[in-house]
C-alpha cells in the first residue's frame, strides 16, 4: 500500500469511487451514504464496538487485530478562559439538544456510534487521553515530527 495524502475526505472518496484508490479509511458518517447505495463495501470498523449504522460491518479486532481501537468523536470547545457560566450553560443546553429523540436518532443512522453527554471536565480528560495514546502511537512508531 502507498499513502496517498489529501486534505479532507471528500476528494479521496470521489477518488475511490472513480477507481483512483483501490482502499481507503474513512469516517463512517461519510462513508454510509455510498455503503448502503452499494458504491463501497466495509471491511471493518476501526473502533472497539461496531457502529450502529452499519451493524453487520465487524470491527478490527473482531477482523483479528487485537487491541485495535481509534474511535472518532465530535466535540464543542470554547476559547481558553471562556467564564464559567457560560462553559456550563453551553454544555446544558447542548446536552438538551441531543437528547431530543429525533436529533439523537438522526445523528445515529447518519453514522454515529454513542451519543455521550458529560461534564466539560470529562470531555478534557478524553482529549489528554487521546492524545496520550497517540504520542505513545508515534513514539513506537518512530514518526518523525513534521
């Protein structure tokens, strides 16, 4: 295989459909739309349970790579030294919002996974984990800086 850089999905999907890329690893949320029109077919999920859109796709540890687990998440964030009250009025009222049945149920058929709610505090301390994770990643794996 041969990396291929681009700068976003899009123009390497459009490349996958056209036959210029052979494989490619991509968002589930983007790439559900041409999955379920038959466009592209998953081989795996790169999290470590299968995402609820495409519940017959088994992840890569299920697929025999053991520990495998790159989870995609989304995210408010908010300048550093934003006011308290607003930090937590944001994340109330976001919480509120994805709550509603009918948000919750379109973010997941379009390809989410688990819609989490928590304390800013909680979001934070995913990011230094992740980002923990990685730099360990990179470390093992001699990625030179760039």
């Amino acid at each position: 295989l041969t990396h291929v850089p681009y700068k976003g999905s899009a123009a390497a999907l459009a490349d996958l459909l056209g036959g210029q890329l052979s494989i490619m690893f991509d968002t589930v949320i983007t790439s559900v739309p041409q999955i379920r029109a038959g466009k592209l077919r998953a081989f795996a999920v790169s999290s470590s349970k299968r995402a609820s859109a495409l519940a017959e796709v088994p992840t890569l540890q299920e697929a025999g790579i053991a520990g495998f687990d790159i989870s995609q998440w989304q995210g408010f964030l908010a300048p550093a030294g934003t006011p308290r009250p607003i930090v937590e009025r944001l994340n109330a009222e976001i919480a509120r919002a994805l709550r509603a049945p009918d948000v919750r149920e379109r973010l997941v058929t379009q390809g989410g996974n688990e819609i989490v709610t928590g304390a800013p505090e909680d979001f934070a301390a995913l990011i230094r984990s992740d980002l923990q994770s990685y730099a360990r990643l990179i470390k093992e794996a001699n990625i030179p800086a760039q």
